[in-house]
C-alpha cells in the first residue's frame, strides 16, 4: 500500500486527474457501444393510432416488460422487431387497435335486461358509426374519419318514410381521386338500409367539399373520370408504340378526346308488303234440294220401297260455296339505345426527339428525322387509335429537338451476396452501424489505451532509477573525503538533478536514463562503493 501510495503521489496532481477522465471517459465510451449493440432493432409496432389506442397498448406493453419507444407524439410505437409478429397477434385478441371509435363491440358487456329500447337504439346507432368510421380508414390516403347517420323513425299515419341520411368527415394524405370518393359513398349506403349514395356528404379536414349529394355532380363526375381514363388509356398505349421507335423519353404525347354524354333512344317500324303470311282461312258451303210432287207428303212417299220410283220425280237443286281468307303483313319493330360517353372527336399531337449520333471527334451530333419516318409513325398512331377520318381525327407528329435529352437511368438490380441473402435496407443499416462501432473501439483502444498503458508502465521503471543519483551527488569514501570519483559525481549530479525534474512533471527522458547507465559501466569501482554505503545506512522508519 505504501508502493501505491507513492506511486500515487508521484504522478502528480494533474496526471492523476488525467487518468481519471481518461478513465471515466473510456468506461462510458464503451458502456455506450455495449449497449447500442446489444440493445434490439426497433420497428414499427403500429401507426397512425389515436390517444386511446396508444395509451392501451402501452399498458399492455408494460404489462408484458416489453422495451418500446414512442414517435411522432404516441402516434407511432416501436418494439424490437423479433416480437411485432407476436405482439399484434396478442394485442388483436384484445381488439387492439381499435381505431379510436366503437364499434360492435358496445354489445359484449352490455346488460340487456336493464337497458331501455332508447339506449339499445342508440348504442346501434353507434356501433354502425364506428364500424363504417374504421372501414373508411382502411381506404389508402385516409387517415381518420368519423361518421355521422341520421336514421330517421317512420311517424305514425304517414304514407311516406323520411330517407336516411350521412355526413361524413375524413383527415387525407395528399387529395383523394373522384372513384375513392364514389367508392367511400356507396360503401356507406350499401351498409345502411335505405340509404342511397345521393345522400351521402363527404367533408375534408380543410373544409372543403368533395360530395354534396346532388345526382348531377355525381353524373358529371363519373363522365369526367370516364374521359380522363379514356385520355389516358390512350396516352399510354400511343406514347408507349412511339417510344420504342425513338427511344425512352424521346417522345411526348397529347390525346384530346370529345365525348357526347347524351343518351339516345330510337325506335322505328318497318312494313314488307311482299311478305304475305296467311293468318286465318274460313270455307263456308251451302246446298239444297226439293222434290217434283208438289211437296204432298203420302204414306207411300215415306216407304222406303218408294226409293226406286224417286228418279222419276223431278227436283230442284241449289249449292252455294263462301271462302274467306286473312292475311298478315311482315312488320319490323327496331329500338336503338346508344349510351352516353360516345366519343365523337379525337386529336392527338406526338413531339418526337431527332437521334444524335457521334462524329470523328466523339462529340454527340443531332440530327433531324426524315419525313419518312415521321409518316410511319403517324400511320402507327392512327393505328393506335382507331383513327376515323369521318369523325373528324386529327393527328399531328412533328420533329423538335429536346432541350435537353432525356437521361434513362438503368434499372440495377441486387446482385452477389445483397441479392442472395435478400437484405433489406434496415438490416445494411444495422450492419454498417456494428461496422463503425468496432472500427471505433479498436480506434480507442491501439490510440488511447495503449499509450496510457506504456505511460503507466515507464513511470514505476524510473524511480527505481532515478532514486541513485543523490547518492552520486554525495559521493564521497569511507573516511568522508573526497576521492578520485570526484569528477564522476560532478558529472553525474547534472544528471540526477534532469532526472528529478522529470520525475516532477511527468515526463521521463529515455536518453538521461541511458546515459546514466554508460556512467555506471564506465566507474564500476565508484558505483559497489555507493552501492556498499546504501545497504550500510540504516533503514529510515
């Protein structure tokens, strides 16, 4: 302890303060790389979820002493990525998330027999709120929704039923497409009995309409979306044949379409008169016949044995024949319906890029395309389009050249190893991450610690070496005179003096102690002198 303690005092106040930072410093550089590296990758658990939500599953978190870290205000929880799987299979038997309204739910510790019909109409009413409320939010680019319905009672005596009505309110990413809009509406109506999609309100968290209800709006939307699809369609398929002609964005298409959203019917009858089809035929046939006697009636007469003098008799006779036949004219009854969304016009305009090729110098030269070339591209676009002169189809293609030339970047796809084991950009990061943590405690330890170890090292060697120089500076015989050693303790007490202020500051020179130890060979004699007089001196308690 004594060693220790002089050991102590000889570093001095301020390196021993310097140790000890230096201590404290390395203690926590590396208590922070264990940490970071053994601390587990966090991921997202769920997102975008309400107050409620969030605060019942960090209950449930901390219930289970399952690390997590909260972002984006509580609205994003982040647990260690080898338990989301498990996690929200756990969180879902307890209907969590439930999307911050209720749903069905309402109904599973509801006590039926102390409720009223009021209370279990309205707890209906609210479940069927929460229940569209949350199948609303699954839609993309929707973040919240709420949902109101007005579910209006039939009033006694009245021949007609009020219809039910909705309002509904949604927070979005970005602006939704007229077809979300549609689908969100008869999502609700189809859900509500006797709810029609015209009475369906959609309201934006900026105030701003999206569907007011009125059937017109609706017609004229869905004509528009047919239209811009139809541009769009069309676009695409044009821009796509004119690209691999010229090169990928080398071409810019325009297609204007006009449509007709008016409704036709026609109905028309047609009569053949020579086609005759026999309906009905009638043949009537009439005769009579009457005897020569004058029409006396006798017993002889009646005999039948009277038959054979009947030729003899003379008679009056009288056929009369009437035949009547109907017939049916061929008749053709034709009805025509032609739909709204006829397209009556189509305009198209294709800007295509020259080619550039290289000349002797290597430079990019442009060079415009022949006219030939430009025909055939425009009888591919009529192609495209089903172009029809008699509708009035224009198609234009000219040759500009481009302000720029379109640079394609190429497609690169995971090759070697990253492809093999498929990581993902989480996992690179993690990876680099360990990466520059090693790189940096092998950094700290070959630059800081190894140092500090040498230093400590050489400061226990030189008091040991140090401490015979005053004994040099004193050098004298036996008899306390002075000998012929004279010159070599003049010349050493220079040397011990260096050593000592050294030793005061901390700083150890490698060439005073060397020469220290050339003094000693060159004076053996003097050197077992002051040796001897060391041990003859008695120990200081």
């Amino acid at each position: 302890m004594q060693s220790l303690v002089a050991f102590l005092k000889g570093l001095g106040a301020a390196r021993l303060m310097a140790m000890v930072a230096v201590t404290t410093a390395l203690i926590g550089f590396f208590a922070f790389v264990i940490m970071r590296v053994t601390t587990p990758q966090m991921t997202t658990l769920f997102t975008d979820l309400s107050y409620e939500d969030s605060s019942s599953i960090i209950k449930d978190l901390e219930r289970q002493a399952i690390p997590f870290e909260l972002r984006n205000e509580g609205a994003v929880i982040m647990v260690p990525k080898d338990k989301v799987t498990r996690l929200r299979m756990k969180l879902a038997e307890s209907n969590l998330p439930k999307g911050g309204g209720v749903g069905y739910e309402i109904f599973d510790k509801s006590d039926a027999l102390g409720t009223t019909s009021f209370v279990q109409n309205i707890n209906h009413l609210r479940a069927l709120e929460g229940e569209l409320a949350r199948t609303i939010r699954a839609i993309d680019r929707i973040q919240a929704a709420r949902v109101h319905l007005v579910l209006p009672e039939r009033p006694l005596f009245a021949r007609e039923a009020p219809e039910p009505s909705a309002s509904i309110v949604v927070r979005v990413r970005g602006s939704l497409e007229p077809q979300q809009i549609r689908a969100i509406r008869h999502v609700v109506a189809s859900a509500v009995n006797g709810l029609k999609p015209q009475r369906v309100s959609i309201v934006d968290e900026a105030g701003r309409l999206l569907a007011d209800g009125a059937a017109k709006d609706a017609e004229v939307a869905i004509g528009d979306e047919r239209r811009t699809a139809f541009e769009k369609r069309m676009r695409n398929e044009v821009e796509a044949i004119v690209s691999s002609v010229v090169g990928q964005g080398r071409a810019r298409v325009q297609l204007t379409a006009d449509f007709d959203y008016n409704k036709v019917t026609q109905t028309s009858d047609k009569f053949d008169p020579e086609g005759r089809v026999l309906r009905s035929s009638q043949t009537r046939e009439e005769s009579s016949a009457s005897a020569g006697d004058g029409g006396q009636v006798t017993v002889n007469n009646e005999l039948p044995g009277n038959q054979a003098n009947s030729s003899t008799t003379a008679r009056d006779q009288s056929k009369k024949s009437e035949e009547t036949n109907n017939y049916e004219i061929s008749r053709t009854t034709k009805t025509e319906v032609t739909e709204a969304g006829r397209v009556n016009r189509i305009s198209v305009a294709v800007l295509v890029d020259g080619s550039y090729t290289k000349n002797e110098k290597g430079e990019m030269v442009y060079q415009d395309r022949s006219k030939e070339q430009l025909d055939r591209i425009a009888t591919l676009v009529r192609s495209a389009i089903g172009f029809d002169q008699k509708r009035g189809d224009q198609v234009e293609v000219v040759n500009l050249r481009f302000a720029e030339a379109p640079a394609v970047p190429p497609v690169v796809e995971p090759t070697g190893l990253l492809g093999l084991l498929q990581f993902t950009k989480d996992d690179v990061m993690y990876v680099i991450e360990l990466g520059v943590m090693m790189l940096l405690g092998l950094v700290v330890l070959f630059l800081v610690i190894r140092p500090l170890v040498k230093r400590i090292l050489a400061a226990e060697v030189v008091p040991a070496l140090a401490e015979p120089a005053p004994a040099l500076i004193e050098g004298s015989g036996p008899n306390g005179e002075l000998g012929p050693n004279q010159a070599l303790v003049t010349g050493t007490s220079g040397t011990a003096q260096l050593i000592d202020v050294a030793q005061v500051q901390g700083q150890v020179h490698a060439q005073a102690v060397h020469r220290v130890g050339e003094l000693a060979e060159r004076n053996p004699n003097e050197t077992a002198s002051i040796v001897r007089q060391w041990l003859s001196e008695p120990a200081e308690s």
